[in-house]
C-alpha cells in the first residue's frame, strides 16, 4: 500500500489537521472528496449551473482561509454545509436585489405543461424546479435530507436551527412538493 493509498484513506478531521501543519495537498484532498456534494447543494439550491459552479469556488476559497480555525467540535461536512448554505443565501439576496433592479427583464416559460409527452419533457428537471422553487427556509433542510443525507441533528446544527423547526420545515416542505407536483403524479410513479 503506497503513500497515495493511505493518504486517500484519511478521515476529514486527519486531513484538517495535515493542511493545518502545513500540507497543501491535504486541502485538495478535502476538495476532491467534498466538491461534487457542495455542487449538487448548491445547484438544488440556486437552480443554475453556472452559478454553482462560481458558488462552490467561493465556498472552498472560504474554507481554505478559515479551516485553520476549525475547532473540531463538529463534523468537517456539518462545518462546510454550514458555509455552502450561506454562500446560497448570498448568492440569492444578491440575485433578488439585481431582479428589483431590472424589473423589464423577460423570462420565457420553459416548463411544460403535465400534458407534454414529446421527449423534450424530463420529470428530473421538473422536480428540481419544484424544489427550487421553494422557500429557502423550507428548501436547505429539505435538501440537507433528502439530497446529502444528513441526520435531523446534523441539520440543525449546521443551519442553526431547533430540532422542531428542522423537522416541522422538512415536513412542509415536502407537502408543498406533493402539492406542485401532484400534475405529474402519473410520470413520477
């Protein structure tokens, strides 16, 4: 077993405390192993792939400044969800503020109608629009759960939140899914 070998075998927190000693390579690690689930965060979260893109760089550019203060008192994912969903709530109340701004911008509607059978229709895409289209505070827990698996308690520690609240907001916001959804019932079963 090679020296690659082991190191893709650390855990996060021996990997926190490489990088914190000084091995860059550490950092990468914790990238690559964590990239691809703060992108799908971000995505179900924002709605567009450009801007998850630049939203995930801007979350690991935040980590890489902050990891040498992490402290170890929760798990590294909880810590970097934390992040992620904060980089969201940035991106969206900038991206509000803009919309005020520019109140002639024209939006096509691209969502088809549940009747539409030709091949452009795609059930997946019509169920990340619904999700998207919740409310953030229903949405980031909703997504946390379904989409990361994380547990009710790592929820609320990770958005700040009571149990209750975190339970109760999953709850509903999976009402309001079925609820926006209840169209397309024949083609998601």
């Amino acid at each position: 077993m090679g020296p690659q070998t082991v190191f893709k075998l650390a855990d996060d927190f021996s990997l926190i405390k490489d990088f914190i000693e000084g091995d860059e390579r550490a950092f990468e690690t914790l990238v690559n192993r964590h990239k691809e689930k703060v992108r799908n965060l971000i995505y179900l979260n924002v709605g567009d792939t450009d801007a998850a893109d630049d939203i995930a760089q801007d979350v690991f550019v935040t980590v890489y400044k902050k990891l040498k203060h992490f402290r170890f008192e929760s798990q590294f994912t909880t810590w970097l969800y934390r992040i992620t969903v904060n980089k969201c709530r940035d991106y969206l109340r900038k991206k509000k503020i803009r919309s005020i701004f520019s109140p002639f911008t024209i939006e096509e509607e691209t969502r088809p109608s549940p009747e539409r059978t030709d091949e452009s229709f795609d059930i997946r895409q019509i169920v990340r629009e619904a999700v998207a289209n919740l409310p953030e505070k229903l949405k980031t827990p909703l997504t946390l759960r379904d989409f990361e698996g994380m547990s009710y308690q790592e929820i609320a520690k990770s958005l700040d939140l009571e149990l209750g609240t975190v339970k109760s907001r999953i709850f509903r916001a999976r009402e309001q899914l079925k609820e926006e959804l209840e169209p397309y019932k024949e083609e998601l079963i």
